[in-house]
C-alpha cells in the first residue's frame, strides 16, 4: 500500500516504524524544516528509505503523487484538520495524530465529509492496542465486571521548558491545547470507551500552576456523568516533580476492580474478579516493556487501518473515537470558562475559545 507522511518531528518516529513493520510503500515525506528528515529516519532505525521522496508542500506532494492511498498527519495538532480535510476530499485514506482537530466543528466535518467520501479514517489513540487495556476492555465486553459503577483516569507527569521550546506551537491554543489535549488525551479516550462511551454532562477546572510561559493549563480535573449512570474522573497535570509518575486508568464493577498503571497504561497493577478464570494468572502479572510514552501501539494501529482499507470496515480507532475524545477536553475547557457544567453533545467550541483565560 502506497503511503506518506505529513509532519516528521517527535512522534512521526513512532510513525515511521509502524510504517517499516507493516511493509507500507512509503512514496514520500513532508515537512517545511528539512533537517527534521535525517532525524526522523536515524530515530526510527530503519535507515533512509532511499527511494522516498522529500518535500515541502503536502498539497504539491498529493498532487504529484496521485498514487497515495494512505496519509499519515504529524504535524502540529492546528494543522491536523485542514490537512486531513483536504486528503478527505482526495479521496485518500488518512491516519490522524491525536487530538483529531482543535474545534468541534472540524472534528464533525471530518467525520461526515469521510463518510461522504467513503474514506477511511483513523485516530491515533494507539493505548487502545497496549496489551492491558485490550485484557481490560475483553474482561469488560465479557461482562466479568457486572454493573459499572465508576472510573478514573490520572495522568501525572512532567513537562518542562526544554520540552516547550523544543517546538514554540506546544502549549498554545490555536495549535495545541494544554496538558488535557496534548498529555491526557489518550487516557481520556480510554476512559471514555471503558465507561460506556454516552456522556450526558462534563464538570471541570483547570489550572496554570507552573507553566506561566504557555499560554494553555498545566493541570486539570473533571468529573463524567455517563448515560448508563456510571461516573467517572479525570485528572491530567504536566507538573510532576521531577518526572512522569504515572498514567493510570482504575475500572470499578459489581463484581470486578482493575487498575491499569506503568507511566502509559502499560502494566496491571489489580486484576481481581468475583469469579476467577485460569488465565488471570498470567494477566496480573502483565507488564508491557515501552521505550517510551507513546508505548508500542502505533504499529498495531497502522496493521488495523490497512486491513480496515483492504476489507471495507471501520477501523478499530475510527473517526468518532477521535471525536469523542476530544470533545472530552473542550467539555472541560468550556466548563472551566463558563464555570458551569456542559450538556453534551458538544457542537460549537473550539481550544481559540480559550485564549486570555490566563492572562494570555
């Protein structure tokens, strides 16, 4: 399958060697800095891709290369929508980094113009695939834990200012968000999908504790009232002294209690269940090895999407989820602004709605 990549910092490594493991045809990559090439292919370890070609301009590069049946977006999360849009309308599959867009209107444009396009797409909420939270969402779909009675998720890690002036667009609202959209996002997706998906109401504040050059919070909390009436809790900071402690993802049933620990949702920390099966043995002592935050899912992801593409079928992480996530996030941030709860759904707020929250 032909592919390209648009955006090669940090996380277009990841990106780069699901690109590898899956045998995807990488026709050409794209970026306006073009020293971030040699250090995006050395990163990912699987040398220069000798036959790929580098550009500056994705439009000129989809124009140029009609063949491309799958896109990768890495770029700065406010160039994710337009970007995706305009593959959408190509007719080209796409594989979005998270968060999918910065405004609800873009994020239920891409969803309904794939769905007009017959384009699949793609969210890379890629903890979905990490070994724990697939035995955690089969011991849920199984029904081991009965009635769910609420979750929590609690990203704790650290952010400095070397990691902000690595790339000047981190932690501004047009094209990133705060610690909740570029750190807790994911954590967010999970609980989301583990609690039932159908949030009626979103209650949350957030901060800037430490962080007095950004312009967007450094801490955050929420509380999630779910349709099925489970509640769940959100708490993401960057503040962490003086590393990432943990993203930790707790489930509570009538008949089960699970916590996913390790710095990314990575590891079991408590698997117990009223009835015990032969294979929970095994699962309590899980610990999946990462090289780092983004954990080993992106290869997983790409595997999906292409099989989705091949077999007509949404993908795992499809647009929605994409949607769903970040529509989490605007929840907390219009209910820090307005200082009230936020009914959902959510159609018309945008990360821009914040900007002078504080002070900036």
């Amino acid at each position: 399958m032909k592919y390209a990549l648009i955006g090669c910092g940090r996380i277009a490594v990841n990106h780069i060697k699901a690109v590898a493991n899956n045998n995807l045809d990488l026709v050409a990559v794209c970026d306006i800095d073009p020293s971030k090439f040699d250090t995006m292919f050395e990163k990912a370890g699987f040398g220069d891709f000798p036959g790929t070609e580098r550009c500056s301009d994705y439009s000129a590069m989809l124009d140029t290369h009609p063949e491309i049946e799958l896109v990768g977006i890495a770029t700065e999360s406010g160039e994710h929508a337009k970007i995706a849009l305009d593959c959408i309308e190509r007719g080209i599959n796409v594989i979005i980094e998270k968060p999918m867009a910065m405004s609800m209107q873009d994020a239920d444009l891409i969803v309904e113009r794939a769905h007009e396009k017959g384009v699949k797409v793609s969210v890379c909420h890629q903890n979905r695939f990490n070994l724990a939270i697939q035995k955690l969402r089969g011991a849920l779909d199984g029904g081991r834990f009965g009635t769910i009675f609420h979750g929590s998720i609690n990203v704790r890690w650290n952010r400095g200012k070397s990691y902000y002036e690595q790339a000047p667009w981190r932690g501004t609202w047009e094209q990133d968000g705060g610690t909740l959209m570029n750190q807790c996002i994911h954590g967010i997706d999970l609980l989301r999908w583990m609690l039932g998906n159908e949030v009626e109401e979103v209650y949350g504040a957030t901060r800037q504790r430490f962080h007095d050059y950004l312009e967007a919070e450094d801490v955050g909390v929420a509380v999630l009232k779910f349709k099925n009436g489970a509640v769940g809790t959100i708490e993401g900071t960057a503040n962490v002294y003086p590393k990432n402690l943990e993203e930790t993802l707790y489930v509570f049933g009538e008949t089960g209690t699970v916590k996913v620990g390790g710095t990314s949702t990575n590891n079991i920390d408590v698997w117990d269940f009223a009835e015990e099966i032969g294979a929970d043995v095994e699962t309590k002592k899980l610990r999946e090895v990462t090289s780092n935050v983004y954990g080993n899912g992106h290869t997983a992801l790409y595997a999906d999407m292409i099989d989705a593409i091949k077999n007509d079928r949404a993908p795992y992480v499809d647009a929605i989820a994409g949607r769903n996530a970040l529509e989490i996030v605007l929840a907390i941030y219009k209910s820090q602004k307005t200082d009230e709860p936020v009914k959902l759904p959510l159609r018309d707020f945008a990360s821009t709605d914040m900007a002078g929250e504080f002070g900036k």
